[in-house]
C-alpha cells in the first residue's frame, strides 16, 4: 500500500511539474516573440499606405439567432481600413430577426448570381446585396451549423484568402491590416489568426470599439485573464514552432484554395476551427507541401463572452468535446515521419496536458487531498504539491498580465491593473479547478460518442452603444 501511495505521489507531483516546464517553454517562446514584434511596431508609427499588392479578402460572419449584436457587428467590418474586401453575412436559418434587421439596417435586396458548389452545403434560400454597402451580401440559407455556413461563405467568396469571424465580433479598424502580414511576408503562408479579447465591459458604439474596460461581472472577469494566458504565451509559443493547432473560429485567416483543397470545414465536428486546423497539417505535411501557419498577437478581435456559470460551463463542455473529436480524427499526425514539430511537439502536447488533462487533474486534487487527510502522505509532499498545482499556475496567470502590460497596455488604469492582478491570483483557487471538472465532463462525453452541436449563446449585447 505505501509503495502504491508513494508511486501515486510522484505521479502526480510529476505530472504538474512537466505541465508547468511545458508552460515555462512556451512562455519563453512568446516572450521572444514579443521582443520581435515590438521592434517591428516601432515602423507602424510612420504613415500606412496600400501598395495596391496586399490579397483581397473576403470576411465571412456565420450567424444564428445574432439579432442582438448582429447589426454592430456588421458595422465594424464595413468600417475595416483595407485596401479590398468583401462582407459576406451567412443567416443560417435564424428562428429569430437576423435577417430582418439585416434588411432594415442594411438596405438588402436580392441579388441572384451563380456560383461554384466546391464544397457540399445546405440549401441556399436566397442571396442578397446591400443597396448601401457594395462589399455587403447576405446569404439565407437552411440552418446546417456554423461550419456548413462557413462552407457556404467559401463558396460564394470572389477572393483568395477567407476571413472567418463569429457574429458577436467586433473588430479593430486595422485588424485586416495586421493579421494579412504574415501572407505578405511569406508565400507559403496558409492560415494566420488573431488575439481575442473580452468585450464584455468595454463601450462600443455602430461597430466601433470606444473604450476598453473591465467586465463587471465576476464570469466574464476570469475570462479576461484567462484570454491573456491562452492567446499571449500559449498560441503565441507555438507560433514560432510553426506548430500551432489551434486558430480561433472568433478571427482566423485562410488561403481559399488550401481549404477547398483539403475539404473545408467539417460539417459533423464540434470544434469546427481546430479540427480545420489539424487536418491541414495532417494533409500537408503528408503531402510533402511547404507551409506555415502563423499567430499575430496584437488585439485584433474583441468578443462577448458567457457570464453565467450555465452558458461558461455548456461551452467548455463542447470544447474540450471538439477537442477530442480534432485529435482522434487526425492521430496519424502524431509521432508520424512528416509530422514535425505539430505532430511530434504540439500533438503531443494536446493529448498529454489538453485533452487528458482534466482526468489527471481532477483525480490529482482529490488523490492528494484524501491521502493528507488519512495522514498517508506527509506535509512536506501536500505543500510540493500545492506549490507546483497552484504557486506555479498563479505565476504564468500574473506573467502573462505583466506581458499584456509591457506590450500592448490596453488597460492603462492603475485599477483595472489592479483588479486583474488580483483576478489573476484568484482564479487559481477554485476557477480553473471547476474548469477542469467541466472539462472532464467533456472528456467523458466524448468517450461516450454522445453527438451534439454547438447551439447558440445567448447574447445581451450589454457592451455595446446605440447610436
């Protein structure tokens, strides 16, 4: 029984100190990253102007029952600074007013224009064009889910790179700008994503973000920081690894022709983005074809976040089940001769600390909290443990802040630094144990093959202003 307790307890201090050294590792990555980029913003100072050689792009918004944000959304991508794109708003069947208020709000009226079918949709009801806005048309079509929508904005874009971004987006005026750079920088660049922040709090007003502030609502305040840690040092780490498995479905930038080439998005997956994302480097990378993808760290892309504990925990449910589904569907990239550093790094990775993640954790605090308190492991052991599982996580979630801070100072008020460092240390101490339990729910229905979708959250739209 003691060599049982014993091997339990090594496992386990293991396991958290192999976690954080991998977390360590990315945040150094993202730390030099950050160094570069900061130099390369000192040339953003000067004057922008259009070369007249930037890729036109086209913005794809899938929306289902948005008529709350529906319309400011949609402002804030006509308001984009960008030589040429396209605004192509997919209605997937809404139950509720989105097309109306498309319609009000935009001057739609029908436009029938034939199209290539290159990947299989829904039906299309109609198409309309904005008798305001040249760049705006609105697909209406039967609800299918938002990869079918996506699919079925690629196949009407006239462009060669794609912009997916949800309805509840909105966007800084020079997001284009920002997040095309990598496909101006390098001709095997295939998909770049941006920095999602948290809009709840924050003023916003015809699609125009006014002010940045802090949430009020204690849900959406842990989400803040948890934003800061994800995209900051995590996505950014594997950026310069060229091993990032994951572009956010809230701002993501692809070459057209690489998605169609691959199948677009898959219509039956849960995590529609990462399992695009995967499988691109899965077909590539056995095809032997030069690539990369690339994560641009400046905040790009500002989105509502859930702020009860129902629609916080449905939606980590359905990501670690999308997360599953991405990794299973794609195990060949791990380990495999032309997997590089996705399949033999990040892969890896994703099954080890992501995807099991939960299970360890969770079985972790309770193991080591029955064994103290049956006295079969001593205070010493306990307090290694707390140290690593909690003292360490509160470092990373404080080092990102400070790195948001020396970078990008979007919250200049002493306060609002002030409040996030203490939500920062606090999250640690129940927040993200709750996440891993909502997490291992997840897990355990992907296990059980449950189908499901992503369905709709709710949306308040409290963030932003009228006009």
């Amino acid at each position: 029984m003691a060599t049982f307790i014993d091997a339990a307890t090594w496992f386990v201090l293991g396991y958290f100190v192999l976690l954080n050294l991998s977390y360590f590792g990315l945040n150094l990555l993202a730390i030099t990253s950050l160094m570069r980029n900061s130099q390369e913003r000192l040339l953003e100072e000067l004057p922008q102007a259009y070369s007249g050689l930037e890729p036109s792009i086209s913005v794809l918004m899938p929306a289902f029952n948005e008529q709350a944000t529906i319309v400011a959304s949609v402002r804030s991508m006509l308001q984009l600074t960008y030589a040429d794109f396209e605004v192509i708003v997919i209605n997937d069947g809404s139950r509720d007013a989105t097309l109306e208020v498309l319609r009000e709000a935009f001057a739609l009226a029908p436009f029938p224009e034939s199209y290539a079918a290159r990947l299989p949709t829904q039906p299309i009801r109609a198409v309309y064009r904005s008798t305001l806005h040249p760049n705006l048309r609105v697909i209406d079509k039967d609800n299918g889910g938002k990869a079918d929508s996506l699919n079925a904005g690629i196949n009407i874009a006239r462009h060669p790179l794609f912009c997916g971004v949800d309805a509840d987006s909105v966007l800084a005026r020079d997001s284009l700008q920002r997040v095309v750079k990598p496909f101006l920088r390098d001709p095997d660049m295939v998909a770049s994503g941006g920095t999602v922040r948290v809009a709840n709090g924050c003023v916003v007003r015809d699609g125009h973000l006014l002010s940045v502030g802090l949430p009020r609502n204690g849900w959406a305040m842990f989400q803040v920081v948890e934003y800061l840690r994800a995209f900051l040092f995590g996505r950014l780490g594997w950026s310069r690894l060229n091993a990032l498995l994951v572009i956010s479905g809230a701002f993501g930038l692809f070459r057209t022709e690489t998605v169609v080439r691959v199948g677009g998005y898959k219509t039956r997956s849960i995590g529609e983005d990462m399992e695009l994302v995967v499988r691109m480097h899965h077909a590539l990378r056995a095809q032997g074809v030069p690539y990369r993808m690339e994560f641009v760290p400046e905040p790009v892309c500002w989105t509502e976040v859930p702020e009860d504990m129902r629609s916080l925990r449905n939606q980590r449910v359905r990501w670690q089940r999308g997360l599953g589904e991405s990794l299973a569907a794609h195990w060949g990239l791990m380990f495999g001769r032309p997997g590089g550093a996705p399949g033999w790094l990040a892969f890896p990775f994703m099954v080890l600390f992501e995807w099991l993640g939960p299970l360890v954790e969770v079985g972790g605090y309770l193991f080591m909290i029955l064994a103290i308190s049956y006295g079969l492991i001593s205070w010493a052991a306990f307090g290694a443990f707390l140290l690593v599982a909690i003292g360490l996580g509160v470092l990373f979630s404080v080092s990102s802040l400070l790195m948001e801070e020396m970078s990008f100072h979007l919250y200049p008020r002493y306060r609002q630094l002030a409040l996030l460092a203490l939500i920062a240390v606090a999250e640690n101490f129940g927040y993200r144990q709750l996440n891993s339990l909502w997490r291992l729910k997840g897990l355990w229905l992907w296990a059980r093959g449950k189908q499901g979708h992503w369905g709709a959250m709710q949306r308040k739209g409290s963030w932003q202003g009228r006009s």
